[in-house]
C-alpha cells in the first residue's frame, strides 16, 4: 500500500500495520527509526567531537555531554530506541545456542541471552557499527528517494555506503570521543555490497543502485492513497496494464516472497526461531518503565527485558511458508484485532465473514475471496486488490462497524460513553468498486482526532477537546513540562531557546575556503512549493519556469556585497559538500541566509565545482549532515516513548547548517 513518509500517515493505519508488517502473522516487527540508523551506518558520526562542541548544555550535567555516538548506543541498550541488526551475531544463531546449552523454552532463551549481553559474550551490534559482521550488506529503497534526495548528509551515503566519488572534505574528529563505541580505522567505505531501487521514474536513487525494479504507475495499478490530514480515500485504478517489464508494488514484492520461499530449503530444513529486540513502546505500559534513567551495562541497576533494556521475543520464521503467508490474511488479526495510534479496533467479526468468501476465481474490485493452504482457509490478500478490499473491510474509516466496536473498547479504556459518535455510520460499507464509482470520505473513528460527521472538516483534536478523550500523554491532559531527569540534565524539562550553532564548531566549515569575496549564510531547505519532495519538478514545464533548475534566493544586499548579480552561476559549499547553481537575487529573502528548495534531483543539471579542482558537485543535501540532538533519544517514560514514524530524533533541522556562497568564474559541465 502507498504511503507518504513524513507527518502524513496512512488514515487505514491500523489494518494497514497489520499488513505492511505483517503483524496478521508474526510479531513483534523489526522496525527502524531511520535518522539514527543511518547517522550510525553513513559513519557520519565519526566526523564529530562531543556534541556539546557545539550544542549548549547546563554545566554539570550526568549524560548531556560526550559523543552523541555513545548516547545513541546507550539509547539502544536501555529499550529507548531500535537497532537493526541487532547483535553481532545472527540471531537465528543466538536461540540455536542458548537450546544447545540447554534452555528448555523461549523464556530460558531470553535469559541467556540477557546473560551474555551483561557479561560482553554478546554485544549489541550498534555498539561497534563499523565491524564487518555489523553493518548492512543489502539497501532496498522503496517509494523514497533518499540518495541526495531526502537524507540528511548525501555525499557521506556516497562514501560509506555506495564507494563512489564524493565531496567531503571533513576530517574524521570521533576518535579519543567515543567512550563505549568502538572506533575502528580505517572507516569502512562502499558498505552496501547491494543497492536496489523500486520506483517509477529514473530518480537519484535510481541513478546510484545496482538494479532499478520498474513499477507500475498510479494509472496501471489498483492501490488506495489516503492521508488523515484531508479525509478522502483514494482509488489509484488500473486504467491501462502495467507497461513494459514494470510491475505493480504488490507483485513485486509477491515475487521476492516466492523466491524466498523457493530457495529457504537450501538454508533450513524447516521453520527456525529468531530472536526479535523491541523499543519500549509508545502507547502501552512501557511508557511508565523508565522513570529514572538506569544504565544496567554501567551497573547501576539489573537487565530485564521490556524494563530496563529493549523487549526480546523469540518468533518463528517459517521461510518455506513466506509466499503463502504474503496472499493470505493471517489469523493474528482475528485474536488480537488490529491497532492504530495505540487504539485497539476489534475485526473478530469481519474475519469471519471475510471466511465466508469462496476459494479461487480473480480478483475483482467488487468481491472478497479465499485462498487455501496447509488445509486451512484464509482471506486471500494474493492481489492488490484483494489487499484493498481486506483493509477497506477491516477499517474503522470505511466500515461503520468496525468504527462502532473501536469505540465501544474505547469506551471501556476511558470511561466516557462514545459509541454514539459512530451510531449513525454503522451502517456504511466501502469496497474498492464504490470507490472508484463515487468519492467517498472517510468516517469517524477513535483512531484519529478529528470529528467529520455530517461533512465537518477534518481538524485534530476535535475528540479530545469536545468528548474529553484523555490527550495520550502522561497527564492526559496537553502538557508542557516534563520532570524526566534526562531532560532536566539537559535543561529541556521546559521549551527552552538554544543558541544558534557556530558553524566553525559544528564543523561545517572548517577546510572551507573563506575570504572577501564570498558569504557564510545559513543555509534554509524548505519544501517546493510547486512539486513534491523530489517528484513533478523534472518536467519540462517546471523547469521552464524556474530557470531550468533549481535556483538558490539570495538577499539582494547580501548579493551586492560580493557584486553578485540575479541568474549569476554561484558555488555554495561547506565541509559536507558542494552545490553549482544559478542564484536567484530577490529582497523576499532575508538577509543572511541561502535557501534552497528540497528536493533536487541528480537527473536535470548538476555542474563541476571549481573550489573542489573539477570534481561534479551535488544536490541540497550534499551541504547537509546528520547530527542526532540526544535529548530525543530518550525512550520508556511517558509520551517521549518511541512509537514508529511518531517518536525519535530528527536527522537535523537545515537551519543548523551553514555555507559559504561564491561566485564562480567559469561554468563547466
Ligand atoms: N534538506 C532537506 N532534506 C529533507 C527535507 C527538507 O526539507 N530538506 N524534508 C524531509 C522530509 S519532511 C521528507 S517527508 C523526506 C521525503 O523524502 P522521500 O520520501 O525520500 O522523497 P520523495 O521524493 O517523495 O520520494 C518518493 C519516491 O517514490 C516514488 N514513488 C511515488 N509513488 C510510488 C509508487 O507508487 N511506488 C513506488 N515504488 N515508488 C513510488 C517517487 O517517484 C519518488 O522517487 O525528505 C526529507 N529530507
Ligand atoms: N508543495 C509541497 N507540499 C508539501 C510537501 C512538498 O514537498 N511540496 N511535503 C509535505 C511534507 S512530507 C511535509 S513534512 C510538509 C512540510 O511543510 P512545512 O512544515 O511547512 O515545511 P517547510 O516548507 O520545509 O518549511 C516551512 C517554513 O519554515 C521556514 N523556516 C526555516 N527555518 C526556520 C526557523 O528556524 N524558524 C522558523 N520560524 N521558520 C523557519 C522556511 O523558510 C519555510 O518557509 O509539507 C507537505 N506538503
Ligand atoms: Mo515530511
């Protein structure tokens, strides 16, 4: 299913996570806050000292000095934050050796385990991330485009993961920094052995992996495409098959399950156990498990898992049976009901009449059926559509029962009567033909705040204000002031003003040429307002009315002071990186600053720099790095309790970034 990374989450989120992790089947999933992922695998923490070189702190604080690099591997082993892969050793391999030496159940697999991560047998991967049996072989980028695109330090992706030519002229400063992270020499570069791309269109990322997997576009596939921020859901309707070798999203990664299916006899005789280390969660209890902040691995309190280190589970793999579980919905949701946003929808019910379905025939946007296997029968999710029609049918947004039984468990959760919010949509049904037939809005449901009954607008918090449902924080009420004592140590128990960061500490500019003819400004990257992120810009069209690229606005008095005329060719550049472009000279852009829109493609126009002796220069984010900020590190108390695409440092706000601007003498291609 599509999905926007960002603020904008899927409105069928509960089914949805059920399906996208394959929750229907096993839990807990393996997932990943991305920000610190690729802050620790880009190795561009070791191109920094201790965070308060440049971030201020109050004096004699316990944790907020030091490496960013060791308070992220301490966030991992206190349960605040995930880390895959997890340990540097296989976890299959893990629970194949706590049986062999003698653990009888899953619970005595967990406590050796513990055992060996508390006396250093085992080590969390994360605490040494440049060792060969540590870091990611394999890359898969799905509806993102995150090489220059969207991640936060792009020409340290080109040299840690991909091998290729980059722009960085930062030295490395970690060494003799991290205290608990190993620092090996020299740093690893061309990590990822495999890059693959699933998208559309020729995109940077595209340009920089090893295969490219054509997909269908929005008018050659079935797919649904809803945010909660407008309360429509959307069709995408095959109007015409796929063209060429593309295939939709769905049977893609169909096909890598039936591969791996295939292939899973020449590594496992049969279903294997895997062992699965889990964040202190947003929205459960684990949000009260860490009310001081106890380091286990520092002796100051005991392991335990789920209290004062990450959840471990041990799941089963079954590899042989991976396709057949991808096109079937699995019986999880029936027992345990599907959740979003922390609020638990019953579809106990709707399984069972999904069941009811035939076996076989073809997909059709109008009916429901059943696949079979292993002598069991189960709600086939074999196409797209069969996929859009089992949300749809388990949705509290698009079916009034299910929203009617959601908000009766929340009635039960808070003491408040509810039900009736949802009295007079019971009745409503939508499957993928009523769709594409009439546009449909969604319905209310306790998964979201707004309150869209009789055509209101969608708008947050409607809910909570109006039926004094509790706000999911610790008081239940809006609040301000958090009394965590990590935050009191950094002096963020309050909103607070931080200084601006000096860009000669934060180490953008450090080997970066400075003199009279040039500016240092503070480099602003904020979204397009004519395309989306990195798509519909590279359109004739579009690039006909911006100058043919993406210009950057400078202050025409700034300008003036280097004798900098609109449309001159100008480099901008730091110690992250270097861009060559066109400068836009207007008086609607604040003096001191650069700005240029997110997001630029390597595809449209991408000059040689002069300052770096010929080398092609990048996009917005070869100017950018990653800095984790470790305050929102912290996890298991109260609302500041890592929740996926909800909770956990941001890779860093361009506001914090700074570049020297020049003018060039000579354009080369
Ligand atoms: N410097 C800087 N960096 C930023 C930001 C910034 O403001 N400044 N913003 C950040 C934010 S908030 C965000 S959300 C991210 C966005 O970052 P991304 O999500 O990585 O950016 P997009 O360019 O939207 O990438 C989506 C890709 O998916 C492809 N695509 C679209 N539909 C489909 C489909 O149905 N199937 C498949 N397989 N592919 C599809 C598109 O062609 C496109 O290449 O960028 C972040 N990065
Ligand atoms: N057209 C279009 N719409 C989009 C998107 C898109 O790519 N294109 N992307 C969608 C997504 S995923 C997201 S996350 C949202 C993002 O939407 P917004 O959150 O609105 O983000 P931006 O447009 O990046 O930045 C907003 C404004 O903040 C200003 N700004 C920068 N630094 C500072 C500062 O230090 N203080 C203050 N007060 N202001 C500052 C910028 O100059 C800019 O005008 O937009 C969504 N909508
Ligand atoms: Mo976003």
């Amino acid at each position: 299913m599509n999905h926007y990374v960002g603020q904008e989450k899927l409105t069928l989120v509960a089914p949805w996570t059920s399906l996208a992790f394959a929750l229907d089947w096993v839990k807990p999933p393996r997932r990943q806050q991305s920000p610190t992922w690729h802050y620790v695998n880009s190795d561009q923490w070791r191109y920094e000292g201790d965070f308060t070189d440049y971030a201020a702190v109050p004096p004699d604080a316990k944790w907020a000095k030091g490496h960013a690099m060791d308070l992220e591997a301490k966030s991992v082993r206190l349960g605040w934050m995930p880390y895959y892969p997890q340990f540097n050793r296989s976890s299959l391999d893990l629970v194949t050796d706590a049986e062999a030496a003698g653990a009888s159940d899953n619970q005595e697999v967990v406590q050796k385990v513990v055992e060996q991560l508390k006396n250093k047998e085992t080590r969390f991967a994360v605490d040494d991330p440049d060792a060969p049996e540590n870091w990611p072989r394999i890359w898969m980028i799905w509806r993102g485009n995150a090489i220059q695109s969207s991640a936060k330090g792009s020409e340290f992706f080109l040299r840690h993961y991909l091998g290729t030519h980059d722009n960085v002229t930062a030295e490395e400063r970690a060494a003799g920094k991290v205290k608990t992270v190993e620092f090996r020499e020299p740093a690893p570069r061309g990590k990822m052995d495999l890059v693959v791309d699933i998208n559309f269109r020729m995109d940077t990322s595209a340009l920089y992996s090893d295969i490219v997997l054509p997909t269908a576009f929005w008018y050659e596939k079935n797919d649904l495409n809803t945010t909660d921020l407008h309360s429509f859901v959307h069709p995408l309707g095959e109007a015409v098959p796929p063209v060429w070798e593309s295939k939709t999203d769905w049977e893609i990664f169909k096909a890598f399950a039936k591969k791996v299916s295939e292939m899973s006899s020449l590594a496992f005789d049969g279903p294997v156990k895997d062992l699965v280390a889990t964040p202190l969660a947003h929205d459960t209890p684990d949000e009260l498990a860490q009310t001081q902040v106890l380091d286990w691995a520092e002796g100051e309190t005991e392991p335990v898992p789920g209290k004062t280190m990450p959840h471990l589970a041990v799941v089963e793999r079954d590899y042989a049976n991976l396709y057949n579980k991808f096109i079937s919905l699995g019986p999880n949701v029936k027992t345990d009901g599907v959740t979003g946003n922390g609020v638990l929808v019953p579809v106990a019910d709707q399984y069972d009449e999904m069941l009811q379905n035939p076996v076989g025939g073809s997909p059709d946007p109008r009916h429901m059926r059943c696949v079979e296997w292993g002598d069991e029968k189960y709600p086939s999710v074999e196409d797209a559509l069969d996929a859009a029609n089992v949300l749809l049918a388990m949705a509290p947004e698009t079916n009034g029962e299910v929203s009617y039984a959601a908000f009766k468990h929340e009635e039960e959760r808070t003491g408040l009567q509810l039900a009736d919010l949802a009295d007079d949509v019971r009745g409503v049904r939508m499957n993928f033909l009523d769709l594409t037939r009439q546009v449909r809005r969604t319905l209310i449901t306790p998964c979201w705040t707004g309150m869209v009954n009789e055509g209101r607008a969608y708008s947050a918090w409607c809910i909570n204000v109006e039926r004094l449902i509790p706000w999911r924080t610790l008081s239940g009420r809006q609040h301000m002031y958090v009394d965590h004592p990590w935050y009191l140590d950094w002096g963020e128990n309050l909103p607070t003003y931080k200084p601006k960061l000096n860009p000669y500490k934060t180490g953008d500019i450090v080997n970066s040429p400075v003199d009279d003819n040039c500016l240092v400004l503070n480099y602003i990257t904020p979204h397009g307002k004519w395309n989306i992120h990195s798509t519909y810009k590279d359109n004739i069209r579009m690039l006909t009315l911006s100058r043919g690229m993406d210009p950057c606005w400078i202050n025409d008095k700034d300008a003036d002071k280097i004798g900098l005329k609109d449309n001159d060719w100008v480099e901008m550049y730091n110690d992250n990186g270097v861009v060559v472009t066109r400068a836009a000279v207007s008086s609607r852009v604040q003096q001191g600053m650069c700005l240029y829109y997110h997001a630029v493609e390597r595809t449209v126009y991408i000059p040689k720099s002069q300052v770096l002796g010929g080398k092609r220069a990048g996009g917005h984010n070869s100017l950018t790095r990653t800095r984790i900020n470790p305050v929102l590190l912290a996890g298991g108390y109260a609302q500041f309790t890592y929740g996926f695409n909800y909770w956990g440092p941001i890779g860093i706000f361009t506001r914090d970034t700074h570049i020297v601007v020049r003018k060039m003498e000579k354009l080369e291609w």
